[in-house]
C-alpha cells in the first residue's frame, strides 16, 4: 500500500517539476541550463514500481539498485544545475531554483524509500525465512 501512495506522491510531483520546468525553458537556456531534468524527473514513479514488481523477477539487491538508479541521475543533475543558477545572481531564476530544489528533494526521499524498503524487506525475509 505504501509504494502505490509513493508511485501517486512521485507520480505528481514530477508532473508539477516538469510543468515548472516546461514553463521556465526559455531562463534556462539563457542560463546554459540544459532541459534533461524535466524528463528525468518521470523516472521518480519508476521507483517504486521497480522496487514493488522487480522483487519478482530478480534479486532484492537488483531491484533494489534498479529503483536506485531512477533517482541517483536527478540528484547529480539537479545538484549541477542548482549551482548553475546560483551564479546568475538575479531573481529571474527564483521559480527554476524552486523547481530544481524540489527535484533534489524528492530524489533525496526516493533514495531514503529505496533503503528504508530494501532494509525492512531483507530483515523480514532474515527474521521469518520460512514464512
């Protein structure tokens, strides 16, 4: 029940990231900012999904790596591009530092699902092998 409520909380806020990233394009650009993060941000839903159905078909440790991978490429990312930002030293960027700020964020709580999960689940299976 928690990775469907976290695939809905992802799901929605990398609409919203995108869509003030989308609406920002043309800051960015004059910035040199590239516009790769409003894509990657749609891997953040990707991460529960991989991590609920990956521990089907392959290892916990893949599954678990695999989730990782949708959240580690935003946050290097968004980390260079808020230090982008910063330099320019205006108040035309304020709404694209939120945005990048929020992505770093969410990819933060991705990672921290994504360990606290792995975590509970190799303890479940460690403390209750045969159930």
């Amino acid at each position: 029940m928690l990775e469907i409520a976290l695939l809905l909380f992802f799901g929605g806020m990398a609409i919203c990231i995108s869509k003030v990233l989308r609406s920002e394009a043309i800051t960015l650009e004059i910035y040199g900012v590239s516009h790769s993060l409003y894509l990657l941000v749609f891997l953040f839903p990707l991460g529960p999904t991989i991590l609920l159905y990956g521990s089907f078909y392959a290892p916990l440790v893949f599954s678990a790596f695999g989730a990782l991978l949708c959240y580690v490429p935003v946050l290097i990312i968004a980390k260079h591009q808020a230090r982008k930002l910063q330099t320019a030293g205006t108040d035309r960027v304020a709404k694209a530092e939120k945005a990048i700020a929020a992505a770093f964020e969410i990819a933060l709580v991705g990672i921290i699902f994504v360990v606290v999960a792995t975590a509970i689940t190799w303890g479940a299976t460690v403390i209750a092998p045969g159930a």
